[in-house]
C-alpha cells in the first residue's frame, strides 16, 4: 500500500520526465516509532541476519532552516548522471529531457539575472532535510570508517553498499548519538567528521555545550580548532562569550588564532565589537594581526572607523600597516577615502608607502586620481 506523501512524489517524478528504477539496496527499519538509538541497533542486528559482510551505510535525516540555494555536501557536474539521495530513497529516477541550447542559454540567462537581482539582500531561508551518513566497514559493526553530510536533493557515492535508511531523527537524538560515537572514535578524520555534523544541527542550544567541551579538552590542537569554528557558525551570543574567552586565553596560539577567525563569522554585532577589542587588546600579537584582519572583511561602519583609528594611535608600525591592509579589504573599496587620508597625511613614511601600494591594488577611480597626484609632487 503506497502512503499518500509516496504517491505524490512518484507522480512528480513520472510529471518531470521520463522514470525508472535504481538498482541501490535501501533498507528501513519495519517501524520508526523507536529512537534513533534503538534503530542504529536494529540496523546493526541486521545486517548478520542479511549477511552483509562487505561493509553498509546507516543514514538518517535531521531538518535544518538555510538558505533556500545553500547546500550542504558536494556537487560535480560529471555527477548529474547519478541518483541523488532523495532519488535512491524514493527508487525512482527521473531522466529530465534535454533542452536545446538555446534554451540552456535562456536558463542561464535567467539565473544570472535572478542572482544580480538578489545580490547584497540575504538569502531566503527554507527548511531542508539533511542527511547523516555512516559508512560501518568489513571489520566493525561498532565504530564507523566514514561519517558525513549531504543534502538529499544532491549526489552520493554510496560505493554500491547497501543503505539502511532510518528517517527523520530529532536533533536531540542525533546529536546524543553523535556524542556517543565521537568518545569512541580514535581517527582523528572521522572526529573532525563528526564535529562537522554536530555543528549543522538547528538547536544551538543543544549543540554548543557539546562543541565547547571539545574545545576546553586536552584533544589536538586541530580538533580543538574545528570546535571553534563550529562554534562561530551557530550566530548565537553563548557561542561568542566562549570563543572571546579562547581568543585571549587559550594555551594554543592555533586555536586563539581559529577563534579569531569563527568570531569574523557570526553576524551579530558583537562579532565586530569583539574583533575591535581583540585587534587593540590582545596580549599576542599574532591574534591582533588576525583580528586586524578578519576586521577589514567586515562591511561595517565601526570596522571602517576602528581600523582608520588603529593606522594611526600607538607607535606599532606593523599594525598600523597590518590596519592599512585591512582598510583596502573593505568590501565594496569603504576603505578607500581613509587610505588615501593615511597616504597623504601619515607621519611614518613606510606606512605611507603600504597605503599607496594597496590603493592601487584597488582599482577604484579615486584611487587612481591620488596616485597620479602624488606621483606628482601635488
């Protein structure tokens, strides 16, 4: 008997072309009513029942708020010839007819248009399923050899293993398994893997005890840095208080440093108000170049005026150059009309020069206009 949501996603198939069956092996639990822990152990039993002796995958899906054109996974165009997930899971694949190229041109046209269009405002937000996929190997039915991601709507290389599909799992689930698994693992890959699938998830509130508790361990300087940088995605003041505290005070310079940067990627104001305390206050030096840095990629009017401020107050020349650097990373050339302040007017020469050389590594007009002025002699 055929549920209503599976009849309506056949005929969309039959509706957008021509369709056919996927040989791939999908196999579900024979109820989901469990937890996703329980199912795992299902999935686990059964595979001696079935004799799968080369290895399997176990996936579930946790539903996330993006953007509706983001996707999470990877996409090669030589891949389009394959299912993707959604297709494997529905067993149906849809051939779409070709078009002529003059209406693949118009199609082009048309996205390049719509994306002009849309460009600068943010991106629409959807809901979308998530895949968590892990691969088990001939050797363990216990610790993973793979663990990864992938929007259903995109190609996966499922390696002609068969695929035991547990539906949709709360984020709680997934992460309690997530945390579970990780304490297991030794692969310092498959870790990072896993920290990358507890950063995706939609409840920060759930996800950033897990990640700071990586940072805070006495796990590799690497491990700790993903932590933090997956703290930086979830845009939440929580996640922001901590990576403040290890920008200033962890005992790895790498780690201040990738704090530093995951604090550049939350869009609240704090971000930048923090990037600002860092780049001025910082005991090491190498985190205020960072934050110096990540400042210039802003498009702020307090980052245009702290890095104006930081070209000239105090006698580092070197971040006063590092401040001129970031002032002509400023998107949109903001950081122009300051640079050609500090060209014209800086009381250190060498600082002087780095202003004339990243105006003209701008290519703005007005740039050019000053140049040939002080070329000059004006």
């Amino acid at each position: 008997m055929i549920n209503k949501r599976a009849s309506t996603l056949i005929m969309a198939f039959f509706l957008a072309g021509a369709a056919y069956g996927i040989s791939q092996e999908v196999v579900r639990p024979p109820q989901t009513q469990g937890t996703l822990i329980g199912r795992m152990e299902w999935a686990t039993k059964e595979t001696d029942r079935r004799g799968f002796r080369d290895g399997w995958w176990t996936g579930y899906s946790i539903r996330k708020l993006m953007g509706e054109h983001s996707s999470i996974g990877s996409f090669d165009h030589r891949s389009r010839s394959e299912a993707t997930l959604q297709e494997i899971l529905s067993g149906l694949r849809a051939e779409f007819p070709a078009h002529s190229r003059d209406e693949s041109v118009k199609q082009t046209a048309r996205r390049e248009l719509d994306h002009l269009e849309k460009e600068g405002r943010p991106e629409k937000k959807v809901w979308k399923e998530v895949a968590i996929l892990i691969q088990y190997g001939k050797t363990s039915k216990v610790k993973p050899v793979r663990v990864d991601m992938s929007n259903l709507d995109l190609h996966f290389d499922l390696k002609g293993l068969p695929l035991f599909w547990l539906e949709e799992a709360t984020d709680e689930e997934s992460l309690d398994w997530l945390k579970r698994t990780y304490r297991q693992i030794e692969s310092e890959d498959i870790k990072e893997h896993i920290l990358a699938a507890v950063g995706i998830h939609q409840n920060s509130g759930l996800v950033i005890p897990i990640l700071a508790s990586v940072l805070e361990s006495r796990e590799s300087d690497e491990l700790r840095k993903n932590a933090a940088f997956w703290l930086g995605q979830q845009n939440d003041r929580k996640a922001f208080d901590i990576l403040m505290q290890t920008a200033k005070k962890d005992r790895s310079r790498e780690v201040k440093e990738g704090a530093v940067f995951a604090i550049s990627q939350i869009e609240l104001e704090e971000a930048v108000d923090g990037l600002i305390g860092l780049a001025r206050t910082a005991d090491d030096e190498e985190v205020r170049h960072q934050a110096i840095f990540w400042l210039g990629q802003k498009a702020s009017n307090k980052a245009t005026v702290a890095l104006k401020n930081m070209a000239y107050e105090g006698g580092d020349t070197k971040i006063q150059e590092q401040a001129v650097f970031a002032l002509s990373q400023l998107p949109g050339n903001e950081g122009v009309d300051e640079l050609i302040k500090v060209a014209k007017t800086h009381p250190s020469a060498e600082v002087r020069k780095k202003a004339i050389f990243w105006l003209g590594e701008t290519g703005d007009p007005r740039a050019l206009e000053v140049l040939v002025e002080i070329i000059k002699g004006k």
